[in-house]
C-alpha cells in the first residue's frame, strides 16, 4: 500500500491554510515534513496531526525547540529537512546538495524560497523538494502550493504538487 508524505513550509503564523489542508488530507499522509518558518511551537505542529513529523527551524522561528534540522528514514529513503537559509537556496541548491551528499540524504525537503521546486541529481542519487510557502508565495503566479510525496511499495517515489 502506498505511503505519503504530507510537505510544508513558510506559513508564517498563518494557520487557516494549514489547517485546511491538514483537514483535507487527514487520513491520507503517514508523516508530515514541515520545512520551517511555522513561526508556531514545535508542539503545536505536532499536535496537529497523529502521525510523525519532521521539522526545520526557518530563519523566522524565533522560540523553535527542536534540532534545526531533521533527518530520517522513510521507505527506505535518508530523508533530510532544512529550511535552507544556512545553505545558500537563495543562490541554488550546490552548496545544499552538497550537504545532502555530506549527510547521506537521497531525499531533501527545504523551504525559505516560498517558491516550489523540484530537482532531481541522478549521477549524485539525490531529489530535492521545496513545498513553496503554503501562505506566502513567491513564484508566479503567486498561489499557496504544498506537496505530497508518493511511495509506492517498491520505495519509488514521486511528488504532486498542490495549490490552494
């Protein structure tokens, strides 16, 4: 049976969007990957939910009580959560996969760009995930988006897109 990943980032104190699509998918995501700047506790966003979840600290997490960052395994897959802003996202993703390569990470969630992204390093065996800011979008034009990453039973893995 298939297993998913519920992926958000830079919500920024708004919770109704977050909530919504927490409602929406309720029953439909085994982990929930926050990718920072909830601007929330850390057990707040996991009392949200019943399931497992991930965490970055963004740069505008001011009382995060968590490890900035998260790493685990899902499916088979190392699985890293960062929000970005230490790895230079502004400028690409080197220095960030980089790091991955570092962390022996296959998979990356990162937020901080509020732009949704999806960028797959196949010599490196490396994908790279940016939810976009389910509150405040960048990209344009400019709509809430979020993703759910889709396992299949053979640890493959791909992502869809959403917007609000």
């Amino acid at each position: 049976m298939a297993k998913n990943i519920l992926v958000v980032s830079d919500n920024h104190g708004n919770m109704s969007n977050l909530s919504f699509v927490l409602e929406e998918f309720k029953g439909k995501f085994d982990a929930l990957v926050h990718c920072g700047d909830s601007e929330f506790s850390v057990d707040e966003l996991r009392g949200m939910v019943g399931c497992p979840v991930y965490l970055a600290e963004g740069n505008c997490d001011y009382n995060f009580t968590a490890d900035s960052e998260d790493i685990f395994e899902f499916e088979g897959h190392v699985c890293l959560v960062t929000h970005g802003h230490h790895r230079g996202v502004n400028w690409g993703d080197e220095e960030l996969l980089d790091y991955a390569l570092e962390m022996g990470a296959d998979i990356v969630f990162y937020g901080h760009t509020h732009c949704p992204a999806y960028q797959v390093y196949g010599e490196e065996g490396v994908t790279m995930l940016n939810p976009g800011s389910i509150a405040l979008p960048r990209q344009n034009p400019p709509c809430p988006t979020f993703l759910v990453l889709e396992f299949d039973d053979d640890g493959e893995f791909k992502p869809h897109f959403y917007s609000l």
